[in-house]
C-alpha cells in the first residue's frame, strides 16, 4: 500500500510539474527532470551563446516565449515591438525572488538592482540625487574619468619605454581602470593597477560572471545540486566570489565610520549614506546592510558590462584598421594634443558613433536583468502568472531580423551617423528601457568615449597572429568577446 501511495504521489508531482499554465507563452513541451534544458543547451552549442540560442528558438515559437527550467518558469521576449511593450509596463517592473537572487545578499531582499516597489524607489531616488551632486550625469565626471585615464597611459608608458611596444592581454587590460571610476564616486578613493587584493578580486568576479547567467545557474534551477555537485553546479563558485566581495566592501565600510565627520559635507555616496544612517530623517529601508548591498550592486554590475563592451570595441578596432585611422584623425583634428573631455563629444561624431556600435554589440548579445510579473497580467495575449520571471533577449532589437540593422554582425560606425551628428534609431536599447533603464548609462557612455578616444589619440592597437580576436562571444552573466592579445605601440 505504501509503494502505490509513493507511485500515485511521483506521478502526481510529474503531472503538476509539466502542466503549463492557461494560455501560457508558446515553447517547448514541458517535461520532467528539466529536458526543457537540455534543449537550450543543446541550441546554446549550436548557437554559441544563451542569447542566440532563445532567438533560434523564438523562429519556431514566436516573440514571446515559455519555457520552464528546472522548477522554474520562465518567459524570454524576443523582438523591438515585444520588448518595447514588456519594458514599459508596470506589471513587469519586479525583480525576481528565490534561492538565485536572495542568496547574494544572504537572504535578504537588498540593494538596488534586484529590489522592487518601496525600497527601490526610495533607494533610487536617494542614489541619483546624491549621485548628482558628486558629477554624475554631467560633463564635471570628466575630471575623474581623466585622472584614470592618465594612470593608465601613465601605466603604458612605462610598459613600453623599453621595447616600443607591449603584447597586452585584452583580458584585464580595462578592468581596474573602469572600477575605479565608479569606486572614486562611491567611496572617494581608487586602487592602483598592480594591487594584489583588487587584481585577485577582479578574478574571482571574472570567474564568477563565467560560471552563472543572467537568468540564473544550475544550482537555482535545481536546487539539490548545491549539495550533490557544488562547483559543478556553480554553487561554491557564487559563494565564495560573494564573501570575497561582502568582506571587501565591510572593511571599506569599517574605514568611511571610523573618519565620518557629520560637521562637514560628504564627498562620495558611502559617507552620504553613513550620514543618512544618523539623520532623523533616515528612512525604514536605510541600513548598513543596504548600503552594503547597493555598493556591491554597482561595484559588479557597473564595472563588468562596460569593461566588456570595450573589449568588443577594441576587438573590432583591431579588425578593422580603418575605422581605428578614421577615427584617429577626427581625434587629431578636435583635440589638437590636449586629452578629450564629454564637451567633446558633439564635435566628435565619429568618435560618438564608435561608442554606440560597441555599445550595439555587446547589447545585442545580451539578455536584460529578469523581471518579475507583480500581478497575474498578459502579453501580447498571453497570460503571465503573478511572480513568473521574465526576460527580454535584446538580441532581437538590435541584432536580429526586424531590428533594422543592416548587416548587424559587422562593426559599422556609421550606421548612428546622420548629416555630421549622430542619429540614435529607435530600435537601439542597450540600456533599457522605461522605469528599470539601466541608473549606469551616463557613466558607462563617459568611460568608453572618454577611455577610448584617450587610448587611440596616442597608440595604435594591432592583431597578434598568435591570439587574434575571434568572433564568437563568451557566454555569462554579461556578453563578452573571446580573450585575445594585442600589440600596442606609440603613435608618435
């Protein structure tokens, strides 16, 4: 009797976990034991990347597509017309809840990238307008994007004054740079490049955003792999790379208490907060745990998406010497030998649209932070259970079929360039768009024009035979080009 109560109860749990729900997006059959994944990886080795893998599927499927994980649920969106009506609805401006996106923060619910409703809002309006003050936004972040440029031109210099030349790694060559623009608004200070615990720290990152994904890892998806196969399933690998970062930013938080003056204005956004903290006004969603949170937020999510949208810049520079000459000789022709400023941005078109295609490739290989349905709701007619998790594969906006761009695997700056400016199509979202557009834009924007334009007014970049650039693309939490190795020389 027991055997057949154990028998009816599998076959029951089986039943519930492949039964779609009414009018759920069109994907493939639900199945036990997660196959559902065995059919994205096995796009995924065909197509190289997640990305590509949900856009074959959407051919057969359509733009809205439902798929279910493991024990998860999950709807990709897939097209310009699709993702403009997801980003810009309120029913989707969640973010998701479980094991995958609590475990960074121990459980809790923090920090401002995968909060939702009163928290966030508060939160957001907090950090933008204090962000504000410290240049944000404005072209006064040009003097702390050229102080960083300085040191690494300061540190290439060096590397080269012997040979004439250096082979560079692509792999680390923005990291340190890119963070410590952020990190000089955050906590007023910056690391230098050959600092052990950051380089080691950037590491563990570089590890961790190759382990998992956007939309999560196998350890979420089936949970009892955490136990059974820890580093397989990405498990230890998030741990540990999360400790690393909560230990770094606690004593970076330990030295901002032990200095805070309450008498004198703050200079970066950790005193800001610590200063909130002891204000009367201090809000309920206002903790040391949620600053914490917040910093780390920004710390991973800031500097990696731009340092890899610089290595595809670099990448397609390096292929293509003419765009790197043309845009060498509108440098030449603005700035005259003087280091470029964001005020240079509209007296360089070329420059701007060079931006904006890096910016087209890394974007259209990505797939957005997940969503999550505050209400039961629909798209596109479709229904969406309340807390289902949703994603857009921007790979259709600016890659794909309908996304208007011509030819959209190769590197052409001047597909953004009208009559001598720049011409933004509406189908170029790299950031998002609506209520949850990415907070990083005007930053990441500044630091590729800005690190960019200083790189190639004094160096020429080319192909090592031995490690060229390939063509396919990284997979991970965000896109990547493969690593590859360049020779950089003097231009004069």
């Amino acid at each position: 009797m027991l055997w057949f109560v154990l028998f009816l109860f599998i076959v029951a749990l089986i039943y519930i976990n492949t039964e779609k729900p009414k009018n759920f997006p069109p994907g493939p059959r639900w199945v036990p034991l997660g196959s559902i994944l065995l059919q994205v990886l096995n796009k995924k080795s065909i197509n190289k990347s997640l990305t590509e893998a949900t856009a074959e599927m959407s051919k057969n499927f359509g733009p809205v597509l439902g798929l279910k994980v493991g024990k998860d649920p999950i709807i990709i969106i897939y097209g310009p017309h699709i993702i403009k009506e997801f980003s810009t609805s309120d029913d989707f401006i969640g973010r998701p809840i479980g094991l995958y996106y609590n475990l960074r923060t121990w459980g809790k619910r923090l920090g401002i990238l995968l909060t939702d409703e009163e928290v966030w809002q508060e939160q957001k309006r907090f950090i933008v307008k204090h962000l504000r003050k410290f240049g944000y936004g404005s072209n006064n972040m040009t003097f702390i994007l050229q102080e960083e440029i300085k040191y690494l031109s300061d540190s290439l210099e060096e590397a080269i004054s012997n040979s004439g030349y250096i082979i560079c790694d692509i792999r680390n060559f923005f990291n340190v740079g890119i963070l410590n623009t952020l990190w000089k608004l955050i906590s007023g200070k910056r690391y230098g490049y050959e600092d052990r615990y950051m380089v080691e720290l950037q590491n563990i990152l570089t590890k961790l955003f190759k382990t998992i994904h956007m939309t999560g890892a196998p350890f979420s998806h089936f949970p009892f792999l955490k136990y059974i196969s820890p580093e397989m399933s990405g498990y230890k690998c998030y741990i540990d790379a999360h400790i690393s970062v909560w230990n770094f930013l606690r004593n970076e938080l330990q030295c901002h208490k032990r200095i805070l003056n309450l008498n004198t204005d703050p200079t970066n956004l950790m005193d800001t907060y610590l200063a909130q903290l002891n204000s009367i006004e201090n809000g309920t969603s206002f903790t040391e745990a949620q600053l914490l949170a917040i910093c780390m937020d920004m710390f991973m999510a800031g500097s990696e998406t731009t340092n890899n949208t610089l290595k595809f810049c670099f990448q397609h520079l390096i292929l293509n010497q003419d765009i790197q000459r043309k845009a060498q000789l509108e440098i030449d022709d603005v700035l005259r030998g003087r280091l470029p400023t964001l005020e240079d941005r509209l007296k360089m078109p070329y420059m701007e649209s060079i931006v904006s295609e890096s910016l087209r490739m890394f974007g259209g290989r990505a797939i957005t932070v997940p969503h999550r349905a505050l209400k039961d709701t629909k798209i596109a007619g479709f229904n969406v259970p309340k807390n289902t998790v949703i994603a857009a594969n921007l790979h259709g906006c600016m890659m794909g079929p309908d996304s208007g761009f011509k030819n959209p695997e190769c590197f052409v700056p001047e597909r953004f360039l009208g009559k001598d400016k720049l011409s933004i199509p509406d189908n170029f979202i790299p950031f998002g768009l609506g209520k949850r557009r990415c907070m990083g834009e005007s930053l990441a924007r500044a630091n590729i024009f800005l690190f960019t334009a200083a790189l190639l007014q004094n160096y020429n970049f080319f192909m090592v035979p031995e490690h060229p650039p390939g063509m396919g693309v990284a997979d991970g939490v965000t896109p990547g080009p493969f690593d590859f190795k360049t020779k950089i020389m003097k231009r004069y």
